[in-house]
C-alpha cells in the first residue's frame, strides 16, 4: 500500500527535516506539506513555501488569517483568554492549522498524518487532539525518535536543508497575528536575562516614545474600531500591534506550566492582545452584574484550560461559549487606554448598557436615601456577630 503523508508544515526546523525522516524512516513514498497562514509575516510564509517546494512532493500554503480572527481570536477576546498570564496565541491557532491540515489529506487520499512536535511540548497534544478524529496514522518523528536540537541542526546540513537555526542561536519562534513566541537556547535557564535582540514586535520600554491615548470600540463583546475609525478584525489586530510594540506594550516572561507537567521558561510579545484583553475586561465591569462577572470569571478559566490544552472538541467548550456568547450582547461601547512604557492603562470607558450611573452613586445626588441602608447594615455580618458575641466566648 502506498504511503501517502501530510505533514504541517511551518518551514522551522523541526518540519523541514521531518520530510527526509518521513521517507528514510518511516517509509513514506510521498510527503505533502501544508503551511497555514495565521498571521506570520510575509516573508516567512514565502520562504516556507518556496523551501517546501524544494524538499517535499507537493506543498499548499493555505491563508486562514480572517477565519483564525472571526472564529478563534474573537471568542478568545470574549472569554478573556488568559492561561498563567499567557494570552494563548500559539495554543488557539493549533486547533485551526490541524484542521486545514486533516482538510488537506482528505483531498489527497492521504493515509498518514505528521507534525514535528516534540514530546515535551503542549503542541503535540493540540495537533493529535484534532488527528486523531481520523482513521490516519499519526506520525511524530520528533519525540518518536526522542531527538535532539544539535542532532537535528546536524541532520538538516547533511541533507542541504537550509536552516536559519544555529547552536549559537537557537531560538524557536512561533508567529501569528495575536503573538510571537521565543523559546530554546540560553532561554530555557529561568536564571538567564534575554537579549534584548529576542524581540520584534515590541521596541524596549525604556526607549519606548511619550504616551499615547487610543480609544478602542467594541460591539457584542467584538473589537471593531480604532479611535473611531472601523476596521475588520484582521487590519484591527495588525494595526494595534503596531501602535502597542511602538510603546513597548506586551512583552511576557513566565514560567509555565505545561500540559505534561512540565514548567517551562517562555518569552512572549503580544501588543494587540494585551490592549484588547484589557480593555475588553474592563469594558465587562461597566455592563455585566456582580453576580455575572464572578460567574463568568470561573467560566473564562475553565474556557481558557481547556483551549490551552487543544480540547476545542470537548462538549463542555461549546457549552462555555454558549453562556459567554450570552453575555455579550451588553459588552458595547469604548475603552480609552494610555500606552506608556510598556503598559497599558485603562483611563475611560462608556457604554449604552452601563449599569453605572453617576446621578445614584454621586455624594451630591439625593436620589436614594442614605437612611433606607440602616436596616441593611443592622443584619450584614449578623452571624459573625453572634458567633463573637455568644459562642466563641469573645
């Protein structure tokens, strides 16, 4: 039987040298590559192409930016997606990329599915997640073979792949339009200070300009527009990420904890992300109900785990995303946020559904009457009371 694999492809490394290890090691008569556009730069894309082209049998090079916003970064936006302080761009996107990959082998006959994740990572479990839907074999050269990044680099020369990575500076990077992470290297030493040439998208704080006022609108809980001006969600998110990384906004160094258990030193840039997610936040305080946000707050962690993880499948994700779908109606208006030096500072917010209002809270307002909270008081803490007074021995 012919065996016919896809593999997705990102034109790093790992999946460069998984085509010859494909063929050499696993028999494969031919190997398709798909690279998913999710929002890498141009140039990347290119050059990932035109390399697969060279190396593999066949190659696609799929443009899912304006699918990967609507379908998966909005929701994200809505749940306030936030996994230990990580905004999730590499964890939303892979749901989507296996997909369009699975899309791919079903067109082409293909009986083989491969990624060139490695076994300590989150991305395995995330592509596999959504392979193994199928009946396909599932092939991943890089943990079943338990390699090395100096093994690999070493693999990569002596079958002429060109590799931007070196043992001198190996860092993986991971691009998509809501982040960019960097990982690998000196890097995974929690006790190392990285360099400042490690970032891209955002300029050093210290350096960053004087600050800006951006107003960001939203509706139904979607942003769409930027001091006024409309945009879709796309342009919207390339164009923050501008505005933000000029001030330096979204930088994150954490330690992670990573689905194995495993925790990890990881560096992330995410500008966009980190104005959005704030002001949408603060957008929820000015609409929803006290009783809403402590709910929805559990509900957004919950949404978050199982995102983080790849479980887009999971019965209990659509459920989440009902009852947040739900609360969003409300979350219309704008969100006025100062970038500088690295921060983002919420300074106003206005809504049409803004359960504020100044005319009942006021000190100079006589609209309710301070008397009518006697009654109230007299009973708050009733039972902590009793218990000092006659129980306790207080």
């Amino acid at each position: 039987m012919v065996k016919k694999a896809v593999l997705a492809y990102s034109g790093g490394l790992d999946t460069s040298i998984c085509i010859p290890i494909l063929k050499e090691k696993y028999q494969c008569d031919e190997v398709i590559t798909v690279a998913v556009d999710v929002g890498q730069p141009a140039e990347d894309v290119k050059q990932a192409e035109d390399k697969a082209k060279k190396i593999s049998d066949k190659h696609y090079t799929l443009d899912v930016r304006e699918e990967f916003v609507n379908e998966y970064l909005f929701p994200l936006i809505k749940a306030n997606g936030d996994y230990e302080g990580y905004v999730m761009g590499t964890s939303i996107a892979r749901p989507l990329i296996a997909r369009k990959v699975v899309e791919i082998a079903e067109k082409e006959g293909a009986n083989v599915l491969a990624h060139g994740c490695t076994g300590k990572g989150n991305d395995q479990l995330r592509f596999e997640a959504i392979f193994r839907l199928t009946d396909m074999e599932v092939i991943a050269p890089m943990r079943e073979m338990n390699l090395t990044r100096e093994w690999e680099i070493n693999y990569a020369k002596e079958h002429n792949i060109p590799v931007t990575v070196t043992t001198e500076k190996p860092w993986s990077i991971d691009e998509n339009l809501w982040s960019r992470s960097i990982e690998g290297g000196k890097l995974e030493d929690p006790g190392y200070i990285p360099p400042e040439e490690i970032y891209k998208w955002t300029v050093d704080p210290a350096l960053a300009p004087d600050a800006q006022l951006i107003e960001i609108g939203f509706e139904d809980g979607v942003p769409v527009s930027i001091d006024g001006e409309l945009m879709n969600g796309v342009d919207l998110i390339e164009r923050l990420n501008h505005i933000a990384g000029s001030h330096g906004v979204g930088r994150t160094d954490m330690i992670e904890d990573r689905i194995l258990g495993l925790k990890a030193r990881e560096n992330y840039e995410h500008p966009a992300a980190t104005v959005l997610l704030t002001a949408h936040k603060d957008l929820e305080k000015l609409v929803l109900t006290r009783s809403e946000l402590k709910f929805k707050a559990h509900v957004d962690s919950e949404w978050s785990e199982l995102a983080y993880y790849g479980l887009v499948d999971e019965p209990l994700f659509d459920d989440l995303n009902a009852f947040i779908d739900n609360t969003q109606h409300r979350v219309t208006g704008t969100v006025t946020i100062e970038l500088y030096k690295g921060n983002a500072y919420v300074m106003a917010r206005t809504s049409p559904f803004a359960l504020y209002s100044e005319e009942l809270v006021s000190f100079d307002s006589q609209s309710i009457n301070q008397q009518d909270a006697e009654g109230y008081a007299k009973y708050h803490g009733f039972q902590a009371r009793h218990y000092r007074r006659f129980i306790s021995g207080e």
